[in-house]
C-alpha cells in the first residue's frame, strides 16, 4: 500500500500541476497574444472554473463508474487538450483550452478518495496527507518549472511538455493502479440527486466546503498577484527568478505528513488545527503587506501561508472522508468543488485589487477574507 500511495501522490502532483504552469507566464502570453497582463491573468481563474466544473460534473462518476477506467480515459482527453493549447494562435481560444484543462485534470481528485478507501481506518489520515504533499508539491513545483521552460524555450513548449508527462502517466497508471469497483447502484441523474440531499442534511460538509474555499481563494490571490509585484519595480524579476519562489512554497507538502500523523492521533483536535491554520494565513498576509523592499519577508509569508492552507485542507478532508465511506466521490464533490471555486474567486479578486490599489490592496483585502473565514469556524462551532 505504501508504495501505491507514493504513486499515487506522484500522478496528483504531475497532473494538478497543470492548472498551474499559466501563473509565472503571464507577460509571456500577454507579449504573444498583444493583450494586458491582467486580461492574460483571466486564463488563471477560467482553468482553476474549469477545474471546478470538472469536479462537480466528472468526480461523482467515481462512485458510478470503475475507477481505473474513468481515470485513464480523462487523462487522455487532458493530453488531447494541452497539445491544442500548445499550438494555438488565437488568445480566446487559448481561454476555451484553458477552461477544458482545467475541466479534464480532475484526476487528483478521483486519486485522493480512491487512496482514502484502499487505506484502513487508522491509516486514513496519513494518506490522505501523503497523496496530499504530493498534490501541493505539484502545484508549487509547477510555477518554477513553467518559469525555466518559460525563460528559455517559450510558454507554448510548456504546455507540450505537460502534454508528454500525462501521457507518460497514462502508461503507468495502466500497468499500475488497481481496479476500484462503482459503490452506488443507480442513475447519474440519482447520483446528482444525492449530492443535494448530502450538502442539505450534513452541516460538517458544508463548512468543511466554505472554509477550504475561502482558504484556497487566499493562496491563489496571492501567487497570481505575486507574479506581476515581482515581474515590477523594485524587484523586477524574470520569470525564472519569479517561478523559483514556487519551491518556497514546498514546506506546506513537506508538513502534509506530519499533519496527517498528528491527526490520526488526535482527531478531536480538528477545529483547533482549523483555527490555527488560518492564524497562520492572516501572519503571512501580515508578512506580505510589510514585505515590500524585503524579500525575505516574502518567502517567509509563502511558508506560512502554504503551511496554514495544507493544514485546512488535510484536516477538513480528513473530517469529511470519515462521514460516509460509501460516497466519497461525492463528499469530495463538494469539498473540492467549493475549493476551487473559491481559488478561481480569490485568483480574480487578487487580480482587481492589484489593478486597482497595487500589492497593499491585495494584502489587506485577502486578510479580510482570511478573518472573516475564522469567525465563520468559530460561530459555526458555537451552534
């Protein structure tokens, strides 16, 4: 099983990196297409909608359909569209790829409930934060290799070496991955049906789901605002030198296990573990307001900021994969589907307070969202 996990984590960070390699290449795309920054900042937030699409339409079939099947055959439509976008010469169809990116790398999330239920009961928690690292070291890695491939061969040839790494994947998905059986007898429509029912009858998932949402929205305010603060006076940064921030942000996977230990030991400190979390997200938009002519401060918020989102998301899925073991497709459904539409939110919100009033803006009103996201935790709990 623990060398299934590792493979798993594996693919969950190769194919999330998609929905990020576009971040360090804006002014890339924006000097191709002879179109603005913020204007070419809109395919951040159309791949992460497409993401969520993807999510509330395909994941659900995980509980329908074998999941072996359903995986490989939504990577190949990944690879199909990453070699489109590769090649394209028109930017509003570089938008429509970017939707259908986002809408076919679901794959994580049928991997991430598909580990959870080959896991045992004790276990759980430690690979969900294990495929979980791997996931967030996916998302962070993506952003300096997009930034070398960017640098020296052109953004079109990063979307053709994503194109090869799925397909890769493919190949070893097929010799490796075990078969996973549908657990619900019925129609896509009664599928559908019962994600309504659950999100009405179980109040831990519709927390669960705002509370990610909203810590997502934060992280993917700021590494979109990040990119054009950089590539700006003073700094003045190549998109090689912006895209190695990304490894920065590597310490949130690395305490991914270490969160999932400390939660298969104490599960009833979930809401602690919340509250903490987003202590941490609001100091390192602390750190980012004052980090203007101190690069230091910079890294030292990506840390906490990464660290304090992967906590939220490891012991909110934790929480919902113990709910109901015969729907976890669905359970995910939400979770994830809420997630990234909060991250396409926060991407255009970081986007128009950046445009607006410059990084200061985006400091102040993504901390907002962070305490508003704590009084959300604590009134809740007080019901």
């Amino acid at each position: 099983m623990k060398h299934l996990t590792l493979f798993m984590a594996v693919c969950c960070g190769l194919i999330v990196a998609n929905l990020y390699y576009c971040q360090p290449l804006l002014h890339l795309i924006a000097a191709d297409f002879s179109v603005s920054e913020t204007e070419a900042g809109s395919i951040t937030y159309i791949t992460q909608l497409g993401y969520a699409a993807g999510l509330l339409l395909f994941v659900p079939l995980g509980d329908l359909l074998e999941k072996k099947t359903q995986i490989l055959y939504t990577s190949c439509m990944v690879v199909v569209v990453l070699l489109f976008a590769s090649f394209t010469r028109s930017f509003f169809l570089l938008q429509v790829l970017s939707f259908l990116i986002g809408l076919f790398s679901i794959i994580p999330q049928l991997l991430i409930p598909f580990a959870a239920s080959l896991a045992k009961n004790e276990e759980r928690s430690k690979v969900i934060g294990l495929v979980m690292g791997g996931l967030l070291i996916g998302i962070v890695s993506s952003r300096s290799l997009s930034g070398l491939v960017g640098q020296y061969l052109g953004w079109r040839y990063m979307y053709f070496i994503a194109a090869s790494i799925c397909f890769l994947l493919i190949l070893l998905m097929q010799r490796w991955l075990p078969h996973g059986e549908p657990t619900f007898k019925g129609t896509y429509r009664e599928l559908m049906r019962s994600i309504v029912t659950y999100i009405k009858q179980d109040s831990n998932l519709r927390l669960a789901s705002l509370s990610v949402g909203i810590s997502f929205g934060a992280m993917c305010a700021f590494w979109v605002a990040m990119v054009l603060f950089l590539a700006s006076p003073p700094f003045s940064y190549s998109t090689v030198q912006i895209g190695l921030f990304g490894l920065v942000g590597a310490s949130g996977a690395l305490a991914a296990p270490m969160i999932g230990n400390r939660l298969s030991s104490k599960p009833q400190l979930l809401h602690v573990f919340v509250l903490l979390a987003l202590l941490l997200e609001l100091l390192a938009y602390l750190s980012f307001y004052i980090s203007t002519h101190h690069i230091l401060l910079l890294v030292l918020g990506i840390v906490l900021l990464d660290v304090g989102h992967q906590m939220i998301g490891i012991t909110n899925q934790s929480l919902i994969y113990s709910l109901n073991a015969t729907a976890r497709n669905r359970y995910n459904t939400v979770f994830m589907t809420s997630n990234f539409i909060g991250g396409a939110l926060g991407s255009a919100l970081g986007l128009a307070l950046y445009h607006w009033q410059g990084w200061h803006a985006v400091c102040i009103g993504i901390s907002l969202t962070v305490m508003g996201n704590a009084c959300l935790n604590i009134l809740w709990k007080k019901r």
